[in-house]
C-alpha cells in the first residue's frame, strides 16, 4: 500500500504516517508467527496458559512509535540534537516533527514495566531463562543505540541498527512469553 498509494520519498502525510506505522507492527507479528514456528517445531509438549502478553502488546505499540520517528527523522533531518529538539518544539512543526519525542518518553515506560517480568522469568529453567536474559541484553543495547541515534540526529545507519537490534529483541520477547507458558520453563 505505501508504494501503490504512492506515500513514499517525501511525502509526510498522516495517510504515510499511518501505513508507515501499520508495516511495521504487521513485520512483529509475522516475525513472531515465524519465531513460534520454529518454536512449535522443536518443542516436545503443547504450551499452557503465558504471561506477559501485555508487554508483548506494548511493544508492538512502541514499534509503531518508532516508525513515525524514524519517519520524522527522516523526512525532517536535522544537523544536531539541539536543532532536533527545538524543530520538536517550534510552532511551525510539522506532526510528525513534533511526534518524534513519543518513542523515547514510550521505551522508558515499557522497559521499567517489562524489566520485572523478564527478571521473573530468569529465575525459571533454562529455556525462558536463557531468553529472558538475551532479551534484558538486547533491551540495554538498544536504549544505549537509540539514546544515540537521538544525541547524533538520527543517522541512517544508526536507524538500522535500531531497528534490527528491536526486531532480535522481539523475538526474544516471543520465544520468552512462549517459554512462559511451561511451569518449568524446559522444553525441547
């Protein structure tokens, strides 16, 4: 749709804002359908009841906040934090200028809930306990990336890392909500 509507290159529409958005939470779910694939083909016995889907909810809504920054990054480019944050403020700013600050105020929130629930689950077995932990590996990582991206103006190669860091974290959270749902955390 965004390439067929054509809300693409510079085009700073909430009609692209909206797509941009729906794309990617559409990838999280086919990457987690893919993850639990993988998953359901190596495990031994049928999964329980799983906790924490709340915070694979608030991912999918972080992601989605991610896409208009990164949007907002890309199409309003600035040259320096200081330059970014006043583009944020200015009265003139176009909305997706002035959605940028959305997805900081939003991972902070998601990491001090989901922290607790992985910290929980790596007191389980092995399996969870092995994902839970890549998960908090991943979760420091990219909030040390995307306080950079944001100290350096959001440069394109960053972005990417951002994003590929996000989606490993995503499907450590998967693997670890399906590790959740055996009281002991092993399976196959």
């Amino acid at each position: 749709a965004l390439v067929l509507l054509r809300l693409v290159e510079h085009d700073t529409s909430l009609d692209r804002a909206v797509s941009i958005a729906l794309h990617l939470v559409n990838t999280c779910f086919l990457v987690g359908a893919l993850a639990l694939t993988w998953r359901a083909a190596t495990r031994e016995s049928a999964p329980g009841p799983r906790s924490g889907g709340v915070w694979l909810s608030g991912f999918v809504a972080l992601a989605a906040a991610g896409a208009w920054t990164a949007l907002g990054d890309t199409l309003f480019s600035v040259s320096s934090f200081e330059q970014g944050w006043a583009r944020d403020w200015a009265r003139d700013a176009h909305f997706l200028e002035r959605l940028r600050i959305l997805h900081p105020i939003l991972a902070v929130a998601w990491v001090s809930g989901v922290i607790p629930w992985l910290l929980e689950l790596k007191r389980r077995g092995q399996w969870v306990s092995r994902w839970a932990g890549r998960a908090l590996g991943l979760i420091v990582a990219n909030l040390l990336i995307g306080g950079l991206n944001v100290l350096l103006a959001a440069p394109l190669a960053l972005q990417i890392v951002h994003l590929a860091v996000a989606n490993a974290l995503w499907v450590a959270l998967v693997l670890s909500w399906d590790a959740s749902s055996h009281s002991s955390g092993q399976s196959a």
